[in-house]
C-alpha cells in the first residue's frame, strides 16, 4: 500500500466539535422532515387530498418558510412551516398514482442512494466537490430549457433525458450541498440548521420523485408486454394494435405526471 496515502485529517468527519454538532444537528433535522413526508405520503394515500390545495400548500409553505428570519424567537414557527412543507411534499408524492410496493421500493432505494452519495462527501478530502456547483447549476438550466421545449414539442427521448438526467443531476447536488453545509459551518458563527436541512430535504424529494416515475414505466411496460403475449398466445394479435394507445398513454402520462415542472421547482 505504498502507492496509497490515505489523511484521516482531511476527512470532513475530522472537524471542530461545533462543526460535527452541526452536521449532526442538520442530519436530525433532515430525518425529522423526512418522517413528516412519510406521514404526508400515508395519509394521501388514502385521503386523496385535492391536487391543487397540495399544491398551493407545497409552495407557499416554502416560500413562507423563506421569508422568516433565522433567529431564536422564530425557531418554533419556522420548525413548524417546515414540518408542513415536508408533509404537503409527500402528500404531493402520492398524487402520482403508484401502488404501495412502488413507494416502498423507491423510498427505500433513495435513502439507500442519498446515504451513500452524503457519505461520499463526508468522508471526501474538504472543498473537494465544490467544483460541482458551476456544472450542476449549468445542467440545471439546460434541465429548464430542456423541459420548456417539451411543452411545444413532445417526444420520448426528451422525457428520458428529464427523468433519468434529472435524477443524476440531483444525485449531485446531494454530494454538493453536502459539502457545501461543512463549509458554510466552518465558516458562520452561527449556521441555519432548518435551511441545510431543507437543501438536503429538497434533493431527496427530487430523486425519490423520479424513483417512482422510473418504477411505475417499469411496470407499465411489464403489464403491456404480458398483454401483447397473452394476445399472441390466443391468436387475437394481428397488425400493430397497441401502438397508437402506447402512445396515447405516454403522452397523458408524460403531460401529467412526469418530469415537466417537477424539476424547476425542486
């Protein structure tokens, strides 16, 4: 291992003991909020609450949240805006129509994601991935335009370069904000541990959105695929049918639940 040299110092782990109470502090938080979504997400499973009331919630809970000041006095209500933001957030999650196995598989594959993208930049050499805040933010714009675009002109590969680029492009923004909270900790006297936490909260719910989208096609096209074979199988498949309903049935489902406005809000 002479080749290898390996500086426990440089871990972001090895840091002042308010730093890690910070971090420690943000990660609490940060679980806190993702209880609140979960419970969101339960209840509108089987509420149904309106589209528009989850909607109108989401926003102005984060756009609220953004205009009180950090300070002690406000600790309580911001607390609980918050709260209210991450519950109307996964109650929005449910609004996309999958079954209970969907959300259990994507909830849990984005936790195992988002652990082990953080991790990554904790335990990464300090300021390493801070480099990633141009490139994210360039992509993030391209994401924009890219999603403008698919109002005018819809197409298949349009809708994959959201889902699946938008999933990358916030697995990044998971190692940068990261790194970017240490930073900012090592630097402020007085760090907002509500406002990190949110960033984090933000980059979860985007990856865990796309999460759901990925897995509900999967089972669109295994549902569609054993059509076609059982349609083969007793002889009734001739021609093309189907085409023209696939297509009809991307072209509501990518209007209605994809990509298009979900990525410039988170």
């Amino acid at each position: 291992m002479s080749g290898m040299s390996f500086d426990m110092g440089s871990l972001a782990l090895e840091l002042p003991p308010h730093v890690r109470y910070h971090v420690k502090s943000v990660y609490s938080a940060l679980a806190m909020l993702l209880a609140a979504m979960a419970c969101g997400l339960g209840v509108n499973l089987y509420v149904r609450l309106p589209n528009i009331l989850m909607a109108m919630s989401t926003f102005g809970s984060m756009v609220y949240f953004s205009t009180i000041p950090a300070s002690p006095q406000n600790l309580s209500k911001r607390t609980g805006v918050l709260l209210l933001f991450a519950f109307c957030s996964g109650a929005s999650l449910a609004l996309l129509g999958a079954s209970e196995y969907i959300l259990f598989v994507a909830v849990t594959a984005t936790a195992i994601m988002f652990a082990c993208f953080s991790g990554a930049a904790l335990f990464a050499k300090r300021r390493s991935y801070l480099y990633l805040g141009a490139v994210l933010s360039s992509a993030m714009s391209m994401m924009f335009w890219f999603g403008m675009a698919s109002w005018m002109f819809p197409n298949r590969m349009n809708y994959l370069l959201q889902l699946y680029g938008g999933l990358l492009l916030f697995s990044g923004y998971v190692v940068y904000d990261t790194q970017l909270i240490v930073e900012r900790a090592c630097s402020e006297e007085k760090p907002d541990v509500l406002s990190d936490a949110m960033k984090l909260f933000m980059d979860f719910v985007a990856m865990l959105r796309r999460v759901i989208i990925i897995l509900m096609e999967r089972e669109r096209s295994k549902k569609s695929s054993s059509q076609h074979r059982g349609a083969y199988s007793h002889g009734a498949y001739s021609g093309r049918p189907g085409y023209g309903s696939y297509s009809r049935g991307y072209n509501s489902y990518g209007s209605g639940r994809g990509m298009r406005g979900s990525a410039q809000f988170y």
